[in-house]
C-alpha cells in the first residue's frame, strides 16, 4: 500500500512528523484517542480513506478484461 504521510506546520505534530509515524500505526493510535483531535489529523484519517478506497477501485478496474 502506499504511504500517506502528513505534511504540517502545526506545532503540535511536528514530532509525529519526525518520529515519520506511518498511517496505518497513526489510525491505530488515533483510534485509541491517544491523539488530540485537530483539523490536520482529521484530514489526515480521511486523506488516507480516500487512499485507500481508490486504491480498491484502480485494482478493480485493473481486473476488467475486454472482449474482441
């Protein structure tokens, strides 16, 4: 999967962004509220969705076969 990685000024995340804390283990954390709930963090969860779910559909529409 590719990575999606936050790109912030905010002061707050900066160490997030230099730990280079990886989505899937930023969701799991944020999941368990261990996180305070920012602008910038709830575009990254749904950033990372959008991510996802087109991924599913670019693998899917990789699948079609055309017929002569």
């Amino acid at each position: 999967m590719t990575e999606l990685k936050l790109v912030s000024q905010h002061p707050g995340l900066k160490s997030l962004i230099k730990a280079q804390l990886a989505t899937e283990e930023f969701l799991r954390r944020y999941e368990h509220d261990e996180f305070q709930e920012t602008l910038e963090l709830d575009e990254w969860t749904g950033e990372s969705r959008i991510l996802k779910r087109l991924q599913e559909k670019a693998t899917r529409l990789r699948e079609i076969e055309f017929a002569d």
